[in-house]
C-alpha cells in the first residue's frame, strides 16, 4: 500500500513548489524591485534571509547526518563542468538586469506581477535551444568533469570526491557561521549625500 503523498511524486512535487512559492511571496523574493536593491547591496533584507535558510538548513543536514537520520545514499551531488560554470554566469546576468529567476518568476507571475510571463517564456525558449545545442555542447567537452566531477568540500560519503575529510560538526559550525552573520548584517545601508 502507497502513501498518497509520500509515495506520489507529481503531487509531493506540486505540494511543496506552492509552498515554496508562498515563501518566496513572505520573504520578498517575488518583488524584482526587492530583489535588485538586494543585489545593489542597498537594502540587504533578503540577503539575510537567504544566508538564515542556507546555514539553517547546513545545521539541520549535518546534524541529520551525525546522528543517522538523513540516509547518505539520499545526498547526491552534481558534476562540476563548464556548462555549469557557463550556465551559472548566464543566469547570474540575467538575474541581475531582470530581478528574476525562473524560480522566482513563476511565483512573481503568481503574486500577480503580470510581465514574468515573459521571463518564463524566455526561460522555457532558453530550454528548448539548449537541449537542441546539447549534443554539439557536449561534442565540445563543455561537459566534461573538471575540478574532480563530483565532489564537496567535506567528506559525506565513499561515493564523492572531498576537500577536507574531517567531522560532520564542522559542516554545523560552518552552517552556525552562516547564522551569525545573517544576523549580523544590517536590513539597509545607509549611503551618505554628496553636495
């Protein structure tokens, strides 16, 4: 006997990208405005509140961990390349003159900010060209493993490479680090007037 959301993939998905959205619309993300004066460092708000979920969440994995409660065969770790490289630049840029990701887009749509749609739809065209360039991109080598493929920067598990193998605590401290300085940092920052 199945569980009716556990075991249902499709539906858990939809589940938790609403959720995911409602999140997004709470803590300002769906507002490109919000979001630029964020990457502006003007108003540093979000930024606090994306490092809090990120050391947050490092905490809550690497305690999973050390006493057994996440499975490690659940961690799975991507291929370091250049597409990824190329990839990350392609959308750090396009982040940065829109206010959106395709995240973030389709919540912004949803929260009623009208003109994602064509974020989206850039999104879904950029897509399709890619998996039509794909086989002459990978007959390039621009997915080749580099830096090692595979590999984090704390040893979790025989399967990846590691930078540093030391205890799962460290990845807590590191994640504690995180919180601290989310807390740390100030929600808007001032900029002085020149006459």
């Amino acid at each position: 006997m199945k569980h009716l959301f556990v075991d249902n993939m499709p539906l858990l998905g939809i589940l938790l990208g609403i959720l995911f959205g409602f999140a997004l619309y709470y803590a300002g993300a769906t507002n490109r405005i919000f979001i630029i004066n964020m990457l502006k460092l003007k108003n540093l708000t979000l930024m606090k509140i994306i490092l809090l979920g990120i050391g947050f969440g490092m905490v809550l994995t690497y305690l999973g961990m050390i006493f057994k409660i996440i499975p490690m065969e659940h961690f799975s770790i991507k291929v370091m390349n250049l597409g990824v490289i190329f990839g990350a630049g392609i959308l750090g840029v396009g982040f940065g003159i829109i206010g959106l990701c395709p995240g973030t887009a389709i919540a912004s749509f949803g929260a009623g900010y009208l003109k994602a749609i064509y974020v989206i739809l850039g999104g879904l065209v950029g897509s399709f060209l890619f998996t039509l360039s794909y086989p002459v991109l990978k007959s390039i080598g621009l997915f080749e493993e580099i830096f090692g493929g595979k590999t984090s920067l704390i040893f979790i598990s025989e399967k990846y490479n590691f930078l540093y193998e030391g205890t799962p605590w460290i990845g807590v401290f590191v994640g504690v680090i995180i919180i601290v300085i989310s807390l740390a940092l100030p929600y808007n920052v001032e900029t002085k007037k020149r006459w």
